[in-house]
C-alpha cells in the first residue's frame, strides 16, 4: 500500500539484479559510461527534491495549487519500482491513449493495455528501474488549469528475457536479450485531465540507440549494417 514510508523505501532499495559495468557493453559509435545504481538512487532523490520545488515556484506564480502533481509522480514511480498496480484508478483515467516506439504507430487504450505494455518491458528486463533526470522534467499548465509534463529519464537493467512489442503477446515481434546490461535514455510526456489523471502519453526514445547499446544491431561502421542501409537503394 502506497504511503510516503513506502516511496522511501521504494528509493533506497536496489533493483539491479548485478552491479552496474563501468561501460556498457554497446555497440555505439563512442563508449557509454553506465552510471552505477548508487548513482541512480542519489539523482532520483535529488530529481524528487527540485521537482517539488518547482511546483511549489509555479504554484506561486500561476496562483493554482500543483502539488498534486508531486503526489501523482510519487505514486507512478513507485508503483513500477514495486510493480504494484494497487493505485491505477489514482493514477490514469480509464480510456487512457498511450503510444510507445513498441506500438509501431498505434494508440493503447485503457489502464489494463497500458500496464500490459509496460510490463513487457519488465518480462525482458526483470530488474529493470526507471530514474528521473535531474533538471530536465517541463511543466505545461494550459489556460483552463489541466497540466501537461514532459520527462526525461534512464532505464536500467540485465535485458535477459525476451521484449514483446505490439500487441505485447506471443504474436508480436520478439527481441530476445543476451544478459548483458543495457542503459538508455527516453522522453514520457503526460497529459492531465481536470481530475489529475493521465489521460494521454507518449514514451519517445531512440530505437537504434536502444539496440545498439543492448548489442543486438551493431556497429553503424559494420557490414551488416551498411548492407542493411544500402538495401533501401533498391527498386520496390
């Protein structure tokens, strides 16, 4: 049961099933340090501490009290640290509309497509943890008092199942993982109604970063890629 004792703890316990290497096993074109999950855990509690005061300046500048907004993100993020569902109906609004880079172009709909979805995520990654960014969280607040935000954050963990994208079930497209420990930014952007509940999003991240740094999809100065490239030369 969620409470603010449960989101403590939430933050100061470890999810990563090993410790974290000093650079990812990637096939970027440059080395990626991966930031180790001490350090996760220190930047989402300083991310916490400057969000809330953030809303509590543009509390005092829009007049309008935001801190439900702090409440809302508190909750989000601990119930998928916990990978406990028990606050939904606190969190989105029933006919929700989501859309993922897995999503190919199409819309997911309602609370229980949504936490399919994202539980597809953690089926391939087990320990997989989201943490907040530092400084780089936007709060919009629209004429008529409804909120819209915009995140920046890493995901982190040993991708060791396999990723079912749309529709997240034994027909979809499968990648399978290694074991090897991925780390990879993404952008969320949330969209509130009048009762504080998210009723559209969107997840945005970079599809050939995300695999590169897995090691599925090489280098981009290898054969097979440059292959795979050049093929889009080709008549239909």
């Amino acid at each position: 049961m969620f409470d603010e004792q449960a989101f403590q703890e939430a933050l100061a316990r470890p999810r990563l099933a090993k410790p974290a290497p000093e650079y990812l096993d990637a096939n970027r074109g440059v080395e990626i340090r991966a930031i180790s999950e001490q350090e996760l855990q220190r930047s989402t509690i300083e991310w916490f501490d400057a969000f809330d005061k953030k809303l509590v300046h543009l509390s005092d500048v829009h007049g309008t009290d935001l801190s439900w907004i702090m409440t809302w993100a508190k909750k989000y993020w601990w119930s998928f640290l916990v990978r406990d569902m028990s606050v939904n109906d606190e969190l989105y609004a029933p006919d929700l509309r989501y859309t993922d880079v897995t999503t190919f172009g199409r819309t997911i709909v309602g609370i229980d497509d949504f936490v399919t979805y994202n539980f597809a995520f953690f089926d391939a990654i087990p320990d997989w943890r989201y943490d907040p960014l530092p400084d780089q969280v936007y709060v919009d607040v629209q004429p008529d008092g409804t909120v819209r935000t915009v995140i920046r954050y890493i995901g982190s963990g040993h991708f060791s199942g396999a990723l079912r994208m749309y529709p997240y079930d034994e027909s979809a497209p499968t990648i399978y993982g290694d074991g090897r420990f991925i780390q990879a930014p993404a952008v969320d952007r949330y969209h509130f109604n009048a009762d504080g509940l998210m009723e559209e999003g969107e997840t945005l991240y970079d599809f050939i970063d995300a695999v590169q740094r897995a090691g599925i999809m090489p280098r981009d100065d290898s054969r097979l890629v440059r292959s795979l490239f050049a093929a889009s030369k080709l008549p239909p």
